[in-house]
C-alpha cells in the first residue's frame, strides 16, 4: 500500500490563511470535544443581544485602535530612526571629507546627537576615534561599502540601541572605514511614551464605548422586552390585549403596530371561531330535537302509517343533518388551505355545461350563455360547488327562470360567472351580509327548502382561494351572483396568501 503523499500547502496569503484555519481548528477540536471545555465555553458566552452588541462594539474598537496604534508606533518609530540616522550620516560625512584630506586627528569630537566615532584602516587597525572609545578594539564592519545596522553596544558601559553607519572611503595613506554611532535612547523613550499613552487612551475609550454600547442598547431593546412580556401574558382568553407602541418610527415601533395588527387578527378570529361554534350548535340542536321528537312519537305510537309518515321526516331530518355536516368539514377543508391556489387546468365551459346537465331535477328552467372555451388554474371539484351553490340558491329565490352566463373580461381576460335569478331584490345592506356562515334573509324558507346557511358562504371562500370575488348585482332579469375568477397566467394575491 502506498503511503500518502503530504499535501503541499497552497502559496500566497490566502493559503497561508487557510492552513492556518485548519491548524487552528485541529487545535481547538479536542478541547470542544471536552465537556468541561464545552460547559465553560457555554457559561462564558454571552447570552442576551445586549451583551453580544457590547462585545461586538468593544472588539470592533479594540482591533481598529490597536491597528492605529500600531500604524501610529511604526510611523513614529520610523520618522525617529531617520532622524537619527541624518545626523549620524551628517557627522559621518564629516569625518569622510577630513580623512580624505588627510586632517585626521587620533581623538575626533563628537557632533550633536552622536555617541561615538571609530574610524579604521584597510588592516583592522584604529586610526581614529572619539574619547570614549579610546583603547577600545576595532568595531566589526557591517560587510558593505555604505551601511546600517542597529545593535547593543556594550563598550560604552550602558546597553542602550545604537544607529551606527559605516563608509569606506579613501585617503592618502589607503582606505579607511569610518563607524560613527548615534544613540536611539530618545526614540526608544519617545516610543515607549507614545505606546503607554495609546494604551492608556485605548483603554479609556474602550471602557467608553463599552458603556455607552451597553446603555444605547439596554435603552434600544427596553420596549422589545416590554412586548415580549406583553406578549408572554397573553393568552387565548385575552387576544384583546395589545402590546405598548413605542413612539417613533423605527424598526421597534413597527415591531409593535405588526404585533398589535396580528393581534388584531387572532382576536377577530377567535370571535369568528366561537360565533361560528355557537352558530353551528345552534344549528345542529334544531333538526337534531326535531329528529328525537319523531323518533319517540315514531317508537310510541301505534298507527302503522303514521310510524311511516314519521320515520320519512325523520329520514328528511337526517339527510339535512348529514348535508350541513359536509359544509362544515368543507369550511374546515377551506380555511386550512392557506398556502396556495390550485394549479391544474380547468376547462371552465365544459366544467359549467356538466354541472348544469346534472342537474335535472331543477324546478326552473336554466338558461346558459357562453363565449366560448375558458381554461383557468384550479380545482375542478371545488369550482363545480362553487356553481352549484350559487345555482341551488337562485333555485331557491327564483320565480320562473335562471340564467347562466359565463364570458371574459376584455381588460383583464378573467373569467365572469354570472348566476342570475328573477326572485325578489336584494337590500344593499344585506348584499355583504348574506355571504356570512349561516345568515338567513328568510329562515323559514330556506329552512324548509334544506338549506344550511352556508353555501354563499362557501361559494365565496372558494372562489378566494382562486383569486376571485363574488359580489351581488342588479339586472334588468333580476339579481346576479357575479363570479371573477382569475385567468391563466395572471397572478393575483389572495386573501389565504400570506
């Protein structure tokens, strides 16, 4: 088996970088896996926005002012150096023009800013040097015609940095190099002056920051805690509760209004759900009195036919009770589809032309107008409900006739149903309120034809659930159920699109 070959790291910086990721998560990978490690890792982070915030903001300041402070030193240091290093230069060119003209003196003065002298021949031998090198060996030479080096020097007796600059330069009696040394005490003082004062100011603003970072941000989230402990004590007894509006218009405000409308929301629904249990009982309580009535009378009496004519109203009685629970398990089957319309294609002409053949039992004639194919996106047992509940309440209402119209709008191209009867008018201010779950205009009659309230209602959350409306319109015929169902291709939000 071969052995693996070692993967050669990547060059450039960027693979510096990323070799040193995996060295540093090779590292950290044992102590994670430690549980002691994991715990303490867990206790030591902060927890809550507002200590995350503070650290963020603290660590933020703390890499951007050691970045500064070290650009600051570097600048510093440099600008010194180079200071330092013009007057040794100055004094060395000094000493280079008396060498040259052959005026060297064995003790040479020192200049302003420069430590010591030493200047030596082509043999390692010192030719000349200031007084506080006197009987002191040659200096090294730094390897180069004209150079920079910076070192201890411990001849002196004091270790302190030294700037020395070296030149070969040549005289009458052969060439000599030249070494003059100037001190870097005052740079290394003014830096390290200059490094206590950042670190001393770089503290100081760190703690600033860090404070006021953790005071904006406490004030800031102070009204989210406050919705969120609003928020906590409500509960499905008390959606009439709203949460405290800050004022303003920022995020947290809006925060609020959203919370405050969703509440909003949840409490006219939970309205709705409870008139809507109540309704249904109350609906359910009468055919099911009615139904025990005839059964009891039915057990008790002796008459043969009148224990028939019993049992058949019985029968009516159950048949309705069994029609109102299919409405009600299809509004629970609506109001849980929420994600979005149906999508298969539907032959709406054909869809209305079936659904008006079976129907053969109607007590009015049905006129039908079309123009034409129209296909839209939905559900075709759904959309066949929909016509038929709109047709069993114009059966309902009309005196001789219905009609059926089914045309495209030619600004939108959406499809138009029209279910038209020539019963009695519609109020305007019942035209809202006859599409509510188990509203009546006449209770007895639809009573006695078996309706159960709910098939305008149900017509309308499906045609919804497709994007469309259905509103009541007069005509000269009479009242019109008018249908606008979206046409293919044409996207319209619904009010289950959330």
């Amino acid at each position: 088996m071969a052995e693996p070959q070692a993967i050669a790291p990547e060059p450039g910086l960027p693979g510096i970088v990323r070799a040193t990721r995996r060295q540093a998560r090779a590292l950290l990978r044992p102590l994670a896996g430690h549980p002691r490690a994991a715990a303490l890792v867990r206790r030591l982070a902060p927890r809550s926005v507002r200590a995350r915030t503070t650290l963020a903001a603290c660590v933020s300041v703390a890499v951007v002012m050691l970045a500064a402070s070290a650009v600051v030193l570097l600048l510093l240091r440099v600008n010194l150096e180079r200071s330092v290093e013009t007057g040794a230069r100055e004094q060395t060119q000094a000493v280079t023009r008396l060498a040259a003209s052959g005026r060297l003196t064995p003790q040479l003065p020192l200049g302003p800013g420069t430590d010591f002298i030493q200047v030596v021949d082509a043999h390692g031998k010192v030719v000349a040097q200031s007084q506080n090198l006197t009987g002191r060996p040659a200096l090294a030479s730094t390897g180069t015609h004209e150079g920079h080096r910076t070192y201890n020097l411990d001849a002196l007796g004091e270790k302190h940095d030294q700037r020395v600059t070296t030149v070969t330069t040549a005289t009458p009696t052969g060439p000599v190099t030249v070494h003059v040394g100037a001190s870097l005490r005052t740079a290394d003082t003014a830096e390290d002056i200059t490094t206590a004062a950042l670190a001393a100011l770089s503290t100081l603003l760190l703690f600033t920051v860090g404070a006021l970072t953790w005071r904006t941000t406490g004030r800031a989230l102070r009204p989210v805690e406050a919705i969120r402990s609003e928020v906590a004590a409500i509960s499905d007894r008390g959606l009439d509760r709203r949460v405290p509006a800050p004022r303003g218009d920022d995020e947290i405000a809006r925060l609020a209004q959203t919370m405050n409308a969703m509440l909003e929301r949840l409490e006219a629904a939970g309205i709705r759900q409870r008139r809507f249990i109540a309704d249904a009982s109350h609906e359910l309580r009468s055919p099911l009195a009615v139904l025990r009535t005839q059964l009891e009378v039915a057990h008790t009496h002796p008459d043969p036919k009148v224990r028939a004519t019993l049992a058949e109203g019985a029968l009516q009685d159950t048949e309705r009770l069994q029609a109102l629970s299919a409405d009600l398990l299809l509004l629970a089957r609506l109001d849980t589809t929420v994600h979005s319309r149906p999508g298969e294609s539907v032959d709406l002409t054909e869809l209305v032309r079936a659904t008006l053949a079976a129907r053969s039992a109607d007590p009015h004639t049905v006129a039908l107008h079309t123009c034409g194919d129209i296909t839209l996106c939905g559900d075709a047992l759904w959309l066949g409900r929909l016509l038929t509940n709109l047709l069993d309440n114009a059966q309902r209402h009309a005196r001789h006739c219905v009609a059926v119209r089914l045309t495209r709008d030619p600004e939108t191209g959406d499809a138009l149903l029209d279910v038209t009867n020539d019963g009695p008018p519609i109020a305007a201010a019942d035209r809202e309120r006859i599409f509510e779950r188990f509203t009546r205009l006449d209770d007895a009659r639809s009573r006695d034809d078996g309706g159960t309230g709910l098939g305008l209602s149900i017509a309308r959350d499906i045609a919804a659930l497709h994007g469309g409306t259905i509103t009541v319109q007069d005509t000269t015929d009479g009242t019109a159920f008018r249908t606008r169902l979206v046409a293919t291709g044409r996207k319209v939000a619904t009010r289950y699109d959330k």
